[in-house]
C-alpha cells in the first residue's frame, strides 16, 4: 500500500517562504510522476506543480519562477519550495503521486494535505 505524509505547511506572512515535504512509502513504479495539488476554500483543487521519474517539472502559471518542485529519489521525497508567497497562495496543500501501470491504467494516491496559509 502507498502511503504519502506531507509536512511543513504553516502561517507565513507575503513575501516569505516555506518548504513542503513529502514521504512517499510502498511501492513506486519507475514510469511514475509526483505532484503538488492545492485546494482553497471554495475553489476546486488545482495542479501546482508535478515532476516525472525523469525529473521533467511542469508548474501552474501562477507559480512559475516562485515555486520548485524537486524529488529525492534516496529517501523518495518530494519537496515544493515556494518564495515569495502571497495571499492568494493561501489553501491546503497536497501530495500526488501516480504510477503508471500501463498506457491506460494509472493509479493515483494522495496525502492528507498540510495547511499553507500566507497573511497579507
């Protein structure tokens, strides 16, 4: 079973910045992509950012240039490092991971989400 624990969400002020983590534990497929999904109050959840095995990153335009999104492989890790925040930032953030099974079966497995929340 995949399990995902995301961590270092908290209250940041505009400007500031914070490091999410996520550990992923089970099985990993090599064909697999890892992501950070964002849902504020009253809106649908959205991609922010997302990363393949081959560390091709696709980001939200709204991110672009302020948050990155890494991986490491050693400790199957994934990690959104987000600068310059801003209020509209502000919603519960979560970890997604994908396994490629075959061209038309993936699995998704999500975490619990940890709260980001930027004051103005």
């Amino acid at each position: 079973q995949v399990q995902l624990v995301e961590s270092g969400g908290g209250l940041v002020q505009a400007g500031g910045s914070l490091r999410l983590s996520c550990a992923i534990s089970g099985t990993i497929f090599s064909n697999n992509t890892m992501a950070w999904y964002r849902q504020a109050p009253g809106k649908q959840r959205e991609m922010v950012a997302s990363i393949t095995g081959r560390s091709s990153t696709n980001y939200a335009d709204s991110v672009k240039g302020r948050f990155t999104i890494s991986r490491d492989i050693a400790e199957i890790t994934v990690y959104l490092q987000m600068n310059s925040l801003k209020p509209e930032d502000t919603a519960v953030y979560y970890c997604m991971l994908t396994n490629v099974v075959t061209a038309r079966v993936r699995k998704d497995y999500w975490g619990q989400g940890t709260q980001v929340t930027v004051s103005s």
